[in-house]
C-alpha cells in the first residue's frame, strides 16, 4: 500500500549502508528489492487460498498476525548498527 511504504525503498539504502560492506551494498539492495516483489506474488495465491477456505477476513487476520511477529523480532532482534548487534561476534 503506497500510504506506508513509501519510506520503505529509501530505508533499504540506509539499512544497508550501515550493515553492508561497500563492494556488497548493490547486490544485497537489489536482493531486498526483489523480496518486496516476490512477497506481493506469493501473497497474492496466499490470500485467494485463505478467502476460499477460510472466508475474506481471515486475509487480514493473518496478514496482521505475520506483520505483528515481524515487528516483535525485528524490535528484540535488530539494532542500530553492527557494532550493537550482541549476535556478531567481535573477534
């Protein structure tokens, strides 16, 4: 949905300046730009799936839990910057 994605794009070159080695960043972007796509095409059969078996509302009962999940690890799991990362090994 264009109302609240539209940080997502420029967020990616951000994230990945942090996180990316400079000779790696185009690769890892176009991977992540890519995954935007491929999630739209599987959430696509995902939701035709869901709306016949399940009815129409369990489409955003689902989708609402996933992204809810999301948000929980991402928020425990991800940091600022490798160097506050507690999982990257130092040595």
């Amino acid at each position: 949905h264009p109302t609240y994605q539209g940080v997502t794009f420029p967020a990616m070159h951000a994230l990945w300046s942090r996180w990316a080695p400079p000779l790696e960043r185009s690769k890892l972007v176009t991977i992540a730009y890519s995954g935007s796509y491929f999630g739209t095409v599987v959430s696509m059969g995902v939701c035709g799936l869901l709306a016949e078996h399940l009815g129409w509302a369990s489409i955003f009962y689902v989708s609402g839990t996933f992204a809810l999940l999301w948000w929980v690890l991402w928020f425990v799991l991800v940091k600022e910057s490798p160097q506050e990362d507690r999982f990257i090994d130092r040595s």
